[in-house]
C-alpha cells in the first residue's frame, strides 16, 4: 500500500472546499487531475473517503478518519522539509491572544508543534472575545491574535487566513432532508434551529440568513457546541455550523449528519491577527512563518490572505 503527498494534498482540498471545481481552483489544477488522485488514494486504501452528491461532496465515516491522518502526514513532511539549521536559536516570550472556538478546537495542536519547533519560545495564550482581542492588539498588550478573521473589524489591525473551515448543515441520523437532492436555506426554515451563540456564531447565521426571504425558527439559543450537538442528535433541530467543530457523535452516543447546501454560506476562516506596522520580534515572526509555511506550498497548496 503507498499513496503520495500529491494525493494527500488534493484529498484534504476536497474535504475543505466540498467541491471538486472549487479544490480545483484553489490548486490550479484541472477538475479531472483532482478526481482522479482521490480516486487513486480510495483505491490504495480500499474504502470510499468521499461521497459525490449533486450539491457537492460529502467525507464518509472512513473519509473523517482519514482526514485527520493526512493532516498529520502533512504536517510531518512539512516539519522535515521545513526546518532552518537556526529554529531552535530563536528566544522570546510571545503574548497570544484566541477566542474560544480557536482555542478549543485549531489552537492547541499548532502550539504543541510550535513548541516543538522553538523551544525558547514561551507563549503565553489568553482567551478572549473577539472585541478584547482586536482592542488588546491594538493597544499592544497582545503580540498577536489567532482568531475568527471574518469577523474582525478594526481596521488598525493587519490580518491573514490560513485556514476556512467550511459550514453544512447539522441533521440528526436518518433525517428526512439526507434523502433531498439539493437543500436550501428555505427547506432550513421549516425546521426548528438551534443557534449557538458563542465567538458571534448567531450574529454570523443571522447575516446570511439576510441575504434571503427566510429566517430560522430558532427553538435554542445556546453558547454550548455540545448543547448544540446532543440536541440535534436527540432530533431537537439542525444546524450550521463549521466542520472544525464537527464531530459524527453527541455525548449520548448518537449519530449527526451534515449535508452541503445548495445556497451560497461563507466558511469560517480562521488566522493571525496583529496591529497594523508594529514591529515583529523574532518570536512574533517565528510564529507567523510557522502558519505560512503549513499552508502554503509545496506541500499544502493552500494561499495566505492577507488585509492590511
């Protein structure tokens, strides 16, 4: 059994993005180069990591598990082919600041590595709402922010994205709608909806939700994922919410569906945030170059975007 990093690297495109064209796009590359290399990597691993629907594409049980193995390959090849002969000369004290999504489910993983990279590094991590965090970088009481940059506002504030993280909809198993070709906001507003609240997750629904005739008929406000997630388990309602904080199982032990939508919902993008010409230290720098190497190329294939 072998696969290739090129593999890897188009699979994990398609499980971001959800569509072929747009992973495509992304890569620069022809629709069919992408077809065929997960094709390719579901026929070394003998199981089916995508399921094509009309609206998109979907990652299978197998496909979840495997995500996050590529990631690590990813990563690792990445750290090998990526390391200056002076990392470990880098020293300093970096003040991050994270709201409570990235803290809870992008952060920790990269600080680990990070440490690894620049052991004289010591960060010091605080969370905060996403006001607390710009006003704090622009004060400079925060070095940098690794936050929600598609809610950030301040215009005194440099920031780049790493990373989207697409949103589906949430359905408990065997619901009705896994059965529909296509699903809109529309077939979204008959259902009972539960809202989570946290790091402006409402507010963010609510302004899609603008942009058409329909509005959800929100049964729960609540600021707790795994409120969210027991209850749409337990056929209380659906969601939307992103696949970072995804997982196919509530705390009761019961299955949770997503489904792309037919209409048009931003992803969550997620990246650095830092007041706009200050000076970066060496630690500022190290932890910067640490995000535009994972996710750019060779091995990633992704692009930074950055707004001054």
């Amino acid at each position: 059994m072998s696969f290739s990093i090129r593999q890897l690297k188009y699979f994990t495109a398609v499980a971001e993005l959800g569509r072929i064209s747009q992973a495509a796009v992304q890569l620069n590359i022809s629709q069919s180069a992408v077809t065929t290399a997960v094709r390719e990597l579901e026929d070394t691993l003998n199981q089916q990591l995508i399921a094509r629907h009309s609206h998109g594409v979907e990652l299978t049980d197998a496909g979840r598990r495997f995500l996050s193995h590529a990631y690590n390959v990813l990563a690792a090849v990445d750290d090998a082919l990526r390391m200056p002969d002076n990392e470990a000369t880098v020293e300093g004290t970096l003040t991050l600041a994270a709201s409570y999504t990235v803290l809870g489910y992008f952060l920790p993983h990269h600080l680990q590595r990070f440490a690894q990279r620049h052991p004289k590094v010591e960060v010091k991590v605080h969370e905060v709402v996403r006001e607390g965090i710009e006003e704090g970088l622009v004060t400079e009481r925060y070095d940098m922010g690794v936050l929600l940059t598609s809610n950030a506002v301040l215009h005194e504030l440099t920031l780049e994205t790493f990373f989207g993280s697409q949103r589906r909809l949430w359905v408990p198993a065997k619901h009705p709608m896994l059965e529909k070709a296509d699903v809109t906001l529309a077939d979204i507003a008959a259902e009972p909806y539960i809202m989570l609240t946290v790091d402006e997750a409402a507010a963010t629904t609510l302004k899609y939700w603008s942009s058409t005739p329909y509005l959800p008929s929100i049964r729960l406000r609540t600021s707790s994922v795994e409120a969210v997630r027991s209850m749409v388990a337990n056929g209380q309602g659906v969601t939307i919410l992103s696949d970072m904080v995804y997982r196919p199982w509530s705390l009761e032990g019961k299955r949770i569906e997503t489904i792309n939508l037919k209409d048009s919902v931003p992803s969550m993008n997620i990246g650095l945030g830092w007041k706009h010409g200050r000076d970066h230290s060496p630690a500022m720098q190290a932890f910067r170059d640490y995000f535009r190497q994972l996710f750019l190329d060779p091995i990633s294939g992704r692009a930074v975007k950055a707004r001054p």
